[in-house]
C-alpha cells in the first residue's frame, strides 16, 4: 500500500487523534472533515466560506481554514430542517 499525499501513513497531521479534529482539538474541523461531515465536495465548502454562509477561521500557525465544530453541525441541521 502506497503512500498518501500527505507523506504520512494515515493522512494526518502528527499528533492529530481524529480525521474529525484539528491539530487533536474535537471543537475544530478542517476543510475535508467540514466536507464529509456535510456530504459535499471541498469546492462547495471552499464556496460557503467565501459567501459567509459557512465561514472559516484561519489558524495561526499554518493559516489553514478551520471551522468550529458546534457552526457545521448546527448548519447541517438547519440544512436537514428544509
């Protein structure tokens, strides 16, 4: 089995417990987790970002896009009150 893109055998950054967190915080999501967590493509949060329907906060240190946890799950659901 092959590499990943990331260099790293599982994809996440080193010391990460979970896909679904940031730099192992559970209260902070990135952009692939935010993705899967809402069923669409990169591109599509990328767009809800940008309209401020979905915005992202930069980290500090590596100026990646995160996104609190509680503000996807409560978008989600109002998504699936429709």
């Amino acid at each position: 089995m092959g590499k990943r893109r990331s260099g790293k055998p599982n994809g996440r950054p080193k010391g990460s417990k979970s896909s679904f967190s940031f730099r192992g915080d559970p209260s902070k999501l990135p952009i692939g987790a935010v993705a899967q967590i809402l069923g669409i493509t990169i591109d599509s949060v990328l767009t809800l970002d940008a309209s401020g329907i979905l915005p992202a906060h930069r980290d500090p240190q590596s100026g990646w896009r995160i996104w609190d946890r509680a503000t996807v799950i409560r978008y989600k659901r109002s998504l699936m009150a429709l």
